[in-house]
C-alpha cells in the first residue's frame, strides 16, 4: 500500500513535533540576495540570535534557514558558500535556543547532512531529492524530517517550464512516485509542499490553493509557502513589500483546504491566522 495514515507527529532529530494543528515555519535567509529584502539576515552582524528569538517568542514552531536564494532566476553559489552561511547560523541557534526545531532549506546532500551534524532536525528540499538524488540516503540516513516539494527545473531556469496538461493532477503524480520511493527507503516523517511560485504562473498558483484539497488524500502534512510571493504582487498590483494582508487573507484560504504549515517571513499575522482558523473549527464542532 502506498500511502499510510497521516501521523500526528513528526520525528526532527532528537526532538518530535506534533502537526496535529497549523503551526508556523518561519524564514531566516542568511543570504544577500532572497527576493524579499528585509528577510536578509547578515550573520556577521549579531541580528540572527534576535531575529530568531523574536519568531519563537512570536509563535515560530520551526525556523528554516536558508543559505542560497531559490527566487526565479536566481544563480547557484558553490556548496562551501552555502555551507559557510547555513553552519554557522544553525550552531549559533541551537545553542541559544536548543529546544527549537531548525530546518535547513537545501537541496544539496552535502549540505544536508551537515546541517544535520550541526543541529537542524529537518531538511526543506524544494527539489524533492531531484537535484541531488543522495539527499535521499540522507534522510535515510538520519531521523530528520523532509519537506518534499513539487518543482521542475532549478530556480534560474523554473519559470521557463509553466506548461501543465492537468496541473493538479501533474503535481499528484509527481507526490506519489516521490512518495513511494520514499516509503520503499523506510522515510516516513514526510511533509508535503506543492511549490507555490515555484515553475508555475500567477493563474497556476492560486488554482492550486483553490484546489490545495485535493492533497489531503496523500495523507501527509502539507506545507504551503506563499508568504509575500510574486504572485500576490500581480494580483493586487502593488509592490511585494505591501503584500502582507494579501499573504494573510491567503494563508486563511490554504488552512480551510488543508494546509498544516504556514512557511513564512511575518511570524504574528500566520500565527493570528491559525488562532482565528482554529476557533472557526471548534466551534463548528460545538
């Protein structure tokens, strides 16, 4: 059988998560050049420490952090560049904070595996293993979990490749040969993440929230990371720096189809969505 029921805990190194409810992943991006300005964190400068600390005081149930742009188009740098920004600042936060959950956002093995050594207790992939097939014996490797996300191409070249058939039905089948390969390497702490922005156009994106639904039957967590994204730009026709209440009346949408994670840049307004979520879905039950 491939597909298993749906845990309500997720095993992250030496600690376990519970994604009975929403919670929030938020942003840390040790790099110079992620599309969203303000998310850029100098790790030289002492603000990564405050920076987190104010996520988790805000409600942050993970900090991912990131140490090479995945915006459309954006250009590789050499894993020892990566790995000099995403070591350093995973070690820095598990000492200042070592009950907190750190993903790193790679698709390299390389850098993978030691982010794990490090501390991080799970690995965001928005390459689903594509790129880099041994990050699969990673996560064999290691009880970590893994952000397994539907994405063709490489970010530079992503946004050339928006042609689909059945876009849903596409993104369905890509889940569940991943998920099966997975499965047959005994990886079970799988979150699920279909790729808003990611080799997909404006229109593409919101059906796919629209139809966010349909990945239920997976039975996986789903993660949705649209936080401040292009795409809401379009849609309101304002700047990405003033897509805040766009991300959050978003957010609200993807939770009522089924999201489990929020990936996001603003920790408060996220985690106000899921309180007001939450409260609508008990008192449904009442």
């Amino acid at each position: 059988m491939l597909m298993e029921k749906i845990s309500h805990t997720l095993r992250c190194g030496d600690k376990i998560i519970d994604v009975s409810s929403p919670l929030v992943m938020s942003i840390l991006n040790v790099t110079p050049d992620s599309f969203y300005g303000p998310s850029r964190i100098e790790l030289k400068s002492g603000a990564l420490i405050d920076v987190a600390g104010k996520m988790l005081e805000d409600g942050a149930g993970i900090l991912d952090i990131g140490g090479m742009s995945s915006r459309p188009g954006a250009v590789e740098i050499e894993p020892a560049e990566e790995l000099d920004r995403v070591i350093p600042a995973i070690e820095s936060i598990r000492q200042a904070y070592p009950d907190a959950i750190i993903s790193v956002d790679t698709y390299r093995s390389e850098v993978g595996r030691a982010a794990i050594t490090a501390g991080a207790g799970m690995i965001n992939d928005i390459s689903g293993g594509s790129l880099d097939p041994s990050m699969i014996d990673v996560i064999t490797d290691h009880p970590v979990a893994y952000v397994l996300m539907h994405m063709r191409g490489t970010p530079a070249t992503m946004q050339s490749d928006t042609h689909y058939n059945d876009l849903i039905s596409e993104i369905v089948k890509y889940f569940v040969n991943k998920l099966r390969t997975l499965h047959h390497r005994g990886i079970r702490d799988i979150i699920i993440d279909p790729g808003f922005g990611f080799s997909k156009t404006m229109d593409q994106n919101f059906q796919l929230i629209d139809q966010l639904g349909v990945f239920r039957f997976l039975e996986c967590p789903v993660m949705i990371g649209l936080s401040r994204k292009s795409s809401l730009s379009q849609a309101i026709g304002r700047p990405v720096e003033e897509t805040l209440y766009a991300t959050t009346a978003l957010h609200m949408v993807a939770l009522e189809q089924g999201a489990t994670i929020l990936r996001v840049h603003d920790v408060k307004p996220a985690v106000d969505a899921i309180a007001i979520y939450s409260k609508l879905q008990r008192d449904k039950k009442h």
